[in-house]
C-alpha cells in the first residue's frame, strides 16, 4: 500500500503506465503514443557497497519513435545533493540500457518544482560537460481539474493534479471534483484512485478534507481508506459521548455539593434557589456557588450576583 506522499507521486506512474504519455499537452512536449510501457527494476546499485536508486522507472515503447526510458522522482522538498544523484541515475541508465533517457520530477510546490527545473552542470561554466535538467511537474503546470465531468474522463490525471496542487486554495473543489467522478466508478478501480489520493495529500488540511468527502460521497465503498475514516468516525462519536457524559456528571456532582453544604450548614434552601443550582450546567458557575455555600448566611446570598 502507498504510505506517503513520496510514494504517491511517483507510484501513480506505475498503476497508469500510459499517464505520462497523456500530460503531452501539459508539458507541452512532443511525446510519442507508447505502443507498450514496461515497469523496470529501480535499484541502481552497482557492486561497490553504494545503494542508488531511482523513485520509479519505466520504458516507453512506441512503434513510430522507438523505446524510451524515463526515470520519475518525487521531490518535496530542494536537496542540493540530488542533480547530483539524478545525473549519476540518467548516466547509469543510459549505459546500461543503451536507450535514450528521461527524467521527471514531481513536486508539490511551486518554489520546489522551480528549482528542480534549473539546468544544473557538473563542471564550471566554461566547461559544463554533463548538464541535467529535469522535466518537471507541479502546480506551476498541472491542470487544476474542478470539473467532475473532466476528472472522470482521466480519473488518474485528476488524482495527480489533486496531490500536486495540495496547497493550492482550489484543492476543496479540486478534491470535490474528483469525489464526484468516482461515485459511478467501478469499485475496483476507483479503490486505488482513492488511496493514491489520500496518501498523496499527506498531512495537510487538504487530506482531513479528502477523507471527510470519502465517508460522505463515496460512503458505498468498503475500501480500506473508507473503513478507516468510518471507524475514526466512530471513535470520535464514543469519545464525544464519553466526554459529554464525563462533563455532565460533574455538573450534576457540583450541583448537589452545592445543595448539601448549604443544608449540612442548617440554611433553608427556597425551591427557587434549589432549581436554579440543579438547573445550572455551567461548571465555572457551580464552583462559585459551592465557594459562597461555604460562608454565605442564607442561600439566596450564593446567586447574589446572577
């Protein structure tokens, strides 16, 4: 299962191996149709002790323009360590496959996917020699999809525009959006969309929205996220009844703390008086009331004040 954002913004590549393909008009690229897309093992690791790998990668393979690599790496955050990486990753995989080589990163934030984006050379200026730089998606580019009929003519599209723009004003929409397009989606493909989603979206507000708009419009689904949210639910409903009754058997003990010192102290207790104390579920008011009962001469002077 995704566990993090990391993983949703890359893993979403390998559920819908033609996704990239479809963002032609968004990174406005000439990208061929691939014919077929192959998911290849990630681990870069040569046989020197130095583990490298790549987030995700896949060869796209089109009968006009031939077979491609492409490398996805999801960034959240700038690293000045990684063109380092990434230009070892498009090096190493172009050796070892001898086929031309891409490289995506995918960032949720503006200020991220413009640094990502920058031209980075391993030599000095007069000699540059090997230079990367990325083809980058974020909320710079992707589509903010609001449309319900638009999320549901590419449900992964929009889940991926959702987890891109996680901090954009728009996500309520951007997420109602694709609620609403997955509502006549079949059970199974719409569980993986969801949980994409989810994960993708992390800590932010945007996934305590995401998760409410799960229980609600897509309630009739037994996914694991939605039984999630619905046993959260639950146990937020014992916990508000536990404190609800917790609170009102304090009040009820104060109110007749008040009404036993007054009659322990031999004062009448008018039933206007009486009512009033047993009446009250302030807490704060009791208090001072059970403070006045101590030394007041009668037992109206407790609400001389109210």
């Amino acid at each position: 299962m995704v566990n993090s954002p990391h993983e949703a913004m890359h893993q979403i590549f390998r559920y819908d191996l033609h996704l990239f393909s479809r963002l032609r008009d968004v990174l406005e690229l000439p990208l061929p149709d691939a014919v077929k897309a192959v998911v290849l093992p990630n681990d870069l690791t040569e046989t020197r002790p130095v583990e490298r790998r790549v987030d995700t990668l896949l060869r796209l393979d089109s009968a006009k323009d031939g077979s491609l690599l492409l490398a996805i790496e999801a960034q959240g955050k700038k690293d000045p360590a990684k063109p380092a990486s990434w230009a070892y990753y498009v090096s190493y995989l172009w050796t070892k496959y001898g086929l031309p080589t891409a490289l995506l990163v995918v960032c949720q934030d503006r200020a991220t996917a413009e640094w990502a984006a920058r031209p980075v050379a391993s030599g000095p200026a007069y000699m540059p020699t090997l230079s990367v730089q990325p083809i980058v998606v974020g909320p710079h580019n992707m589509p903010v999809i609001t449309d319900p009929a638009q999320a549901a003519e590419d449900l992964a599209l929009a889940s991926l525009s959702a987890i891109t723009h996680a901090g954009d004003p728009d996500i309520g929409a951007i997420l109602k959006a694709l609620s609403a397009a997955l509502q006549n989606v079949p059970e199974n493909l719409a569980d993986p969309i969801i949980e994409f989603t989810a994960q993708g979206l992390s800590k932010r507000p945007a996934q305590d929205l995401w998760r409410t708009l799960v229980a609600v419009d897509l309630s009739f689904y037994t996914s694991y996220l939605a039984e999630e949210i619905r046993e959260e639910a639950r146990a937020e409903a014992r916990a508000e009844a536990r404190a609800e009754g917790l609170t009102e058997g304090l009040t009820q003990g104060s109110a007749a703390a008040v009404l036993l010192v007054l009659e322990q102290r031999g004062l009448d207790v008018p039933d206007d008086v009486r009512a009033r104390v047993t009446g009250c579920d302030d807490p704060e008011t009791l208090r001072a009331w059970l403070a006045r009962a101590v030394t007041a001469a009668s037992a109206e002077e407790i609400l001389a004040d109210e």
